[in-house]
C-alpha cells in the first residue's frame, strides 16, 4: 500500500514536466492512475511489452534490443530514472497512441486504450522496480 501511495504522489509530482509536449488532443483526457499504480496492469503491460516492444527497447527495457543497430535514434531505455523522471502518464499514452516524430518509435494503432494503459504502467515502473 505504502508503494502504491508513493507511485501516485511521485506520478503527480512529474505531471508538469511533459505537459509542454501534450498535444490538445491528449491535454484533458483522464489518467486512470488507480490502473497505473496496480501490479495487475503492470502484469499484463509487462507482457505487452515484450511481445510488441521489447524487440527495439530490449527484454530488459534497457534500450537494447536486437533491432537497436538499425533505427535512426537509440530505443529509449526504461531503465534510466532520468527518463522516468521526465515524462509523464499522458506523454507515454501519446507516444504509444501517435509515435514519436522524428524517430523510429512507430504509432501503435492496434492496442486497444486499456492495452495502451497497460503499457504505460509497465513501463513507467521498470525505473523504480526494474524489468
């Protein structure tokens, strides 16, 4: 429980820090923080991941993943608390929603809102709890 409560504060504490990277189309949508702070979702993002994402950011979610060498920008490496403390719930939903321009992270158009959620918990737990 204590995690959980320190996970929901850390979360509203970074709120301000990407917000300036929120396109309108995502600056008022609802993050389901209860779905984020859950191990379940953290579970089922985890496997996600690894089926979808772990091929360019690494089973580890450390950037390193077998089709690293080809992309135009290194993967994003989860791992890092830097990048962690960088981005919010919002911005990670985007980018999965929409892709990141400019770079080899694709849209990802065939997770559905609650997978995209998911995702967002796993990956926004491997800094604090590792892969």
């Amino acid at each position: 429980m204590k995690r959980t409560t320190a996970t929901l504060i850390l979360l509203a504490l970074l709120a301000c820090r990407t917000e300036d990277r929120i396109s309108s189309e995502y600056e008022h949508m609802q993050v389901p923080m209860d779905r984020i702070a859950s191990d379940e979702a953290r579970a089922r993002g985890r496997e996600i991941y690894r089926a979808k994402c772990a091929l360019c950011h690494g089973r580890e979610a450390d950037g390193h993943g077998v089709r690293r060498k080809g992309l135009s920008n290194p993967p994003t490496n989860f791992q890092r608390p830097q990048w962690r403390q960088s981005v919010t719930p919002k911005y990670v939903f985007q980018v999965l929603s929409e892709g990141k321009q400019g770079t080899s992270m694709p849209a990802w158009p065939t997770l559905t809102e609650e997978q995209k959620w998911d995702v967002v918990a796993y990956v926004l737990s491997v800094a604090e709890d590792g892969p």
